[in-house]
C-alpha cells in the first residue's frame, strides 16, 4: 500500500506526456476554443503508450493507441448525437451511455489484449467515451475530430523527439509481429468479460443510486471499477482499488486547494500540464501517489468543457470512486470465491 518502486526513467515519460497535452491545449486557449479542449485531452493519451520501448517499438504501440482513441471518440460523439436525434429523455439518454460504455469497456479491452499495448485494459478508452458522450452541447464534429487527429499526430512526433539529439538516437527497428497463444487468447476473453461485466454492473449501480439521491457522472464509478482488475494477483487487484480510493480522497483535496485559487484558462492548462507529469512519474511506481495527480487532471478537464459547482463535483467523484473500486473488488474476488463454494463437499443426508 505504501511502498514505492525505484525509478525507471520515469520523468523522460513524464516530460513527454506533459508536453503532448500542454501545447493542444493552451493552443485551444489562444483561439479560444475551450469546447474543444476534451478531444485534445483524450488524443494526447496517445503519449502513455509505449513507455520506455525503443523508437521503433513505440511508434507502432503508438499509431495503433492513437487510432483506437481516435476511433472511441468518434463513436461518443455519434453516441451522444443519437441521444438527440432519437428524441431521448435525459434518463434515457443516460442508459444509452452505459450500455454504450460498457461495450466500449470490453470490447477496447479485447483489441488492448490483442495489439499487446501497455498500460492494459480500457480505463482510459472508457474514460474518454464516457466523458465525451456525456457533453450536452457537442462541437461540431469534425472540429472535434480535427483537434482529436492532430493530437495524436502530435503526440507521435514527442514520441521520437528524442531523435534529434544524436547521443539519444536508438537503433530503428520494426517489432516482429507475434501472434497471441491460444493460453493469451483465452486469457483475453476473459479479461474482456471482466471489464464487461465490472463496468455494466459500476455503471448501472450508480445510475440506480445516483437517481435516487441526485448525484451524476456515473461514468467515473465505472471507470474506478475497472482498476482492480489489472494486476497480477488478486491481493494486487484489491490493493489496487483500496489505493483507488486513497488516492481519490487525498486528489480531491488538492483539487479543492487549486479551485480556490479561480485560476484563469492558461493557469488552468498549465496545472493540467503538471498533474499529467506527476500521474505519468508515479503511476508504475505508486498508484496512491499517481491518482494524487490524476484526480484533478481528470476533474479540471472536464470542468474546461461543462463547467459545475465544485462542491458537486467532489462529492461526485469521491461517491462514484467508492462505488465503482467496491464493484471491482467484488468482481475480483467472485471467481475464487465460486470456486471455493463449488470445491466444498456436499452434504448427505443419511
């Protein structure tokens, strides 16, 4: 829960991330164009991929990152268009958004698997359709595709910034493709299913709850229960959704501090810039540390495109954080509990 591992060229991977969403961004604030800003976010995740692999390697992982984020964006934004122009209710609007979501959650996952990318799973792409669907007004959506694609080309190109610098360069080579064994594949179905069925059970639970008692972004609890399921053991997984909620906690009161602040869109920009660091320095190392960071990186990128009171936003975010590491937890541990039920003897009667 506490301890740290060393460090592995981590702030190279850092600089790099905060960069490649630092310039999308205050771009937008010179033109502008604030509305935008959630499709620059999202394309810059193309950055995280392919961490510390050789030039080669990463630009591979990263051209294939960047089209699966590009083509989950194109698909929110559609998502939230059919909100319209089917004539929904906003509660109907809702459900579509988790059902949508949740097929995003397993079916990204899947493609994760089989493109063997890192960071695994689909948090991110739930994240971004969610995000996305979500926004009331929608910019036109080829700006939003614009801003999207030239993120993500920028991104590659941070990607092999490096090469510039002679003493930097490394040897280019392409990866061999390698084809998943049939243990991988199975493997990957099965994590698939996971992220199915912890983020339709997150999402449907806090919809229900959030209903009831007037809280919203249920896609948050959606996004928290599918942390725990990346790890390479149960005690991990759970691990994993306890610091989920440690974090969030610690996050929320730093994000808290910085609202008070009322920082104007190109401070804002450059507090985004700095939690992307510190997410991207800790989050192999420390996941308590990492969400620290990511709390208010998410939080304030959203509030740059739907403004809300801020003390609904962290009530949000810590209830949805709750309810969603509780769903994964319980999904981590159904497994072996099934299979401790099922080894049990059965009673005869005499």
């Amino acid at each position: 829960m506490f301890s740290i591992a060393p460090a592995n060229k981590d702030h190279q991977v850092a600089i790099r991330c905060a960069v490649g969403v630092f310039v999308p961004l205050i771009s937008l604030v010179l033109l502008g164009r604030l509305d935008l800003a959630i499709f620059a976010s999202f394309g810059a995740f193309t950055g995280i991929y392919g961490r510390n692999e050789p030039h080669g390697r990463r630009l591979v992982l990263q051209v294939r990152a960047g089209t699966l984020m590009l083509a989950v964006i194109l698909l929110s934004a559609l998502t939230a268009r059919a909100g319209t122009a089917l004539a929904l209710s906003p509660s109907d609007r809702t459900w579509l958004q988790v059902v949508a979501t949740t097929l995003v959650a397993g079916g990204c996952s899947l493609i994760v698997a089989w493109w063997r990318l890192r960071p695994a799973g689909s948090l991110f792409h739930i994240f971004a359709f969610a995000a996305i669907a979500s926004i009331p007004n929608q910019p036109p959506l080829w700006q939003g595709m614009l801003v999207s694609v030239l993120t993500v080309l920028f991104s590659l190109l941070v990607g092999l910034s490096s090469r510039v610098v002679r003493s930097r360069r490394q040897t280019w080579s392409w990866p061999r493709r390698v084809r998943l064994t049939a243990v991988e594949r199975r493997v990957a179905w099965l994590e698939a299913l996971g992220y199915l069925v912890a983020a339709g059970l997150a999402g449907t639970l806090a919809t229900v709850v959030g209903e009831r008692l007037g809280f919203g972004h249920n896609y948050w609890a959606m996004v928290a229960a599918v942390v725990p399921l990346v790890g390479h053991s149960t005690r991990h997984r759970i691990s994993r959704g306890v610091q989920r909620i440690f974090g969030t906690v610690v996050g929320l009161g730093l994000l808290a501090m910085i609202l008070l602040l009322h920082p104007a869109p190109w401070q804002t920009v450059l507090v985004i810039a700095a939690c992307q660091f510190g997410a991207e320095m800790f989050i192999a190392r420390q996941y308590v540390l990492a969400q620290v960071f990511v709390t208010p990186l998410a939080l304030i990128s959203t509030l740059l495109v739907a403004p809300v009171p801020a003390g609904i936003l962290l009530r949000d975010r810590l209830l949805e954080t709750v309810i969603g590491a509780a769903v994964g937890v319980a999904v981590v541990l159904a497994p072996a509990v099934w299979r401790r039920l099922a080894s049990r003897p059965v009673a005869r009667p005499n």
